[in-house]
C-alpha cells in the first residue's frame, strides 16, 4: 500500500517566541482584571521573564495599555464619578462582596452633609464584636475623592461590643470621640507615634546633628520615651531627673519643654496645675507590657501601605476604592480562615526578642534592689 498524502502534517518547528508571547499577553489581561495595579507595573512584571525575541513580538507598549483599559473596562463599567456627597448613588454590585453578602453595612444618609459609609460583613462585626482590644487608625491618602479620611472602628453595627483596650494615634478628636462612646476601655496611644513625635521635635528645635554625632546626648534624649515603661506614678519624678541631666541650652530647653507641655503636666509658680495635652496614662505601657499587649498601631499602617499600593494613586474615585475594598474583603477572610484554623502570622523574632527584653526591667521594677537609675539604664537602648 502506498501512502500518497499525509494530513495534519507540522513539517516545522512550533514558534517558542509567539507561544510566550501568548503566555505573557493573558498573564497581562488577568492581572488588569484581577488588580489596582499600574498599566505600568502589569506590564513591567509581565516582561520580566521575556527574551528579546519574545518582547521583539510583542505588541507595542500602547497597544498593551489599551488592551489593560479594555480588560478593566470589561469586568465592570464604571459609573459616572458624583460631584458631591449627595450626588452618590451605589449600584447593587458595589454593596455585595463577591460570595454576594451584604457589604454596605451603613450609609448615614444622601441629606448628611458629613455623609460617611461602613462596608464590611457581618461575619467581620462578630469577629470584630469578640476581640477585646482594638488597634484603629485612619489614611487619608486611599479615602476616595469627595470623602475626607478612610478610618476603621465603628459602634453603630457593634451595640454589644466593649472593648477592653483602644490603641490609637495621637490624635485628640479620636481619643474623646472612644472614651466617649466606650467610657470603660482603657484608651492607649501608639508608642511607635510618641517616639516619631519626639523625634521631630529633636529636628524642629535643631538637635538632629548633635543626635547623630553625640552619643552621650543621645542616650540621654532616649530616656524621654523610655518613661513610657515607668510606673506611671513615677513618671513625673524620673521626667524631672532626666531633665537636670541635660546640658543646658535653649534646643535642650525647647525639648523638655515641648515633652512637659504635652505628655507630662505642669505646676505653675501660682500653684495652678496645667494638664498636659495626652496624660500620663495615654502613653504609659508599664501595666501592659508584662502582658505582651500591643503598644503600636503599626500592623493598621502596613494594611494601610498595602491597600495604598494596591489603590494605586491617592484619592481613587469611589469605585475604584470600592473595587478595590471588595478585593480585600476576600483576602481578609482567607486570612481569618487560617487564623481560626491555627495557622497565625508569624512573628518577627525581632519583635519577640524586644518583647522580651522590655519585659525583664519592667518586672523587675518591684524587686528589692531596683533603682530608678539602673531602670532607665537598662530600658533606654531596648525602646529606642
């Protein structure tokens, strides 16, 4: 039998170039879909792998960017961005996660002239309803446009709650705002922010230099935070003693001032006593500490920072906001998922090896032979 012709033949190599070519186009739609990424960065992380060859194929750098807004433009169109506050209607798509649960959880109203939104789920309320500490912090960088600030705590949706401990920023309107609405939790404030706000003062009144260069002054400007581990009774005593041991010039002056005007309290010459700004009780974490609570809000920031990123750009319009918020939400509950299921976040073993070493001085402050010397000496380098 003789075989006259054969079908489907490929008498010719397959096309490496164009197949990655392929490979590198979809990768570059599902992120578009999937992600706030820049056109920018999808297209840069989409390159990263491609020969010459492969990028010689393929489209040009336009023809990408217009195939990204096609991609994003398919998974859901836009609607107009309002003018104002009352202007802002939500389609349903943008009140349901994607599993379709309720995500708007509160408007105050299209006739609030301060009109705010909760999104969440009520699975997230009882999560949140059971905790009894809470860390809040607010962004003004992700809030979308015709909105001032993107915060998170809220007790309208959470009437049972009673958080035990509060953490916040220094922040005045915040700090009155819970104690009015929780007068029973014990309001703290971040100690990661007492020792940025100290340090600016040190720059505002001239000091960085003689910091950076002076390690005795140094030492000495970081017994300031380090109060923040006394017994708070003790704070105003050890504040006056690190005081007379500074050198006296007028930076120094502005300094010790600054900190007595704001965290420590003063007596005048006619008897008078002003209240500081934040009270000794705000910044003090020598009760709390040998517990292992939390001292900083930082782990609100790094969901901030990510959610930054993630955004894109500052001031998103809602749905861009909303969308990405929606995104979130489902890596929240994954999060939670493995949380409940006994697989926490790892913690930084610097952060425990801190942990336990602030611990050490503290505990020992009632011991026979404890000095408020030797505890200053022994805190100051670990707070810093």
């Amino acid at each position: 039998m003789e075989i006259v012709k054969r079908t489907n033949e490929h008498l010719h190599a397959p096309d490496v170039q164009a197949m990655a070519c392929c490979e590198i186009k979809a990768g570059i739609k599902r992120k578009a879909r999937d992600t706030q990424d820049s056109s920018h960065q999808i297209i840069g992380e989409g390159m990263l792998t491609a020969s010459e060859g492969t990028a010689a194929k393929l489209p040009k750098l336009d023809s990408l960017k217009r195939t990204i807004q096609r991609q994003r433009a398919s998974v859901l169109s836009a609607p107009v961005q309002p003018t104002a506050l009352s202007e802002l209607v939500l389609p349903a798509e943008y009140q349901r996660t994607a599993k379709e649960e309720q995500f708007l959880l509160y408007d105050s109203g299209e006739d609030d002239a301060h009109r705010f939104l909760i999104f969440g789920t009520q699975r997230n309320l009882g999560m949140l309803q059971q905790n009894k500490i809470w860390l809040a912090d607010g962004t003004f960088k992700t809030a979308p446009a015709l909105f001032a600030q993107d915060v998170g705590a809220d007790r309208i949706l959470c009437p049972l709650a009673q958080p035990e401990q509060m953490l916040l920023d220094f922040e005045k309107g915040a700090i009155n705002s819970f104690e009015h609405v929780w007068p029973n939790t014990v309001v703290k404030c971040c100690f990661f922010h007492l020792t940025q706000n100290i340090w600016r003062h040190v720059q505002s009144v001239g000091l960085q230099s003689d910091y950076t260069h002076d390690e005795e002054l140094a030492m000495r400007i970081r017994k300031i935070p380090a109060l923040a581990f006394a017994r708070p009774a003790d704070v105003p005593d050890l504040f006056e003693q690190v005081s007379m041991d500074f050198p006296l010039t007028s930076e120094i002056g502005e300094l010790v001032d600054y900190f007595e005007r704001t965290y420590i309290g003063r007596t005048l010459a006619t008897g008078h006593h002003v209240a500081a700004t934040f009270s000794i009780g705000l910044w003090n974490y020598h009760f709390s500490t040998p517990f292992g609570l939390p001292r900083t809000t930082n782990a609100v920031e790094a969901w901030h920072r990510s959610f930054n990123a993630t955004i894109g750009c500052h001031h998103p319009t809602i749905w861009k906001f909303l969308l990405a918020l929606k995104r979130e939400q489902g890596l929240v509950e994954v999060r939670q998922t493995n949380y409940l299921a006994g697989k926490p976040p790892t913690k930084r073993r610097r952060s425990q090896q801190s942990e336990q070493a602030l611990r050490t001085p503290v505990g020992e402050y009632y011991s026979p032979d404890h000095t408020k010397t030797k505890f200053h000496t022994s805190v100051d380098t670990i707070s810093a």
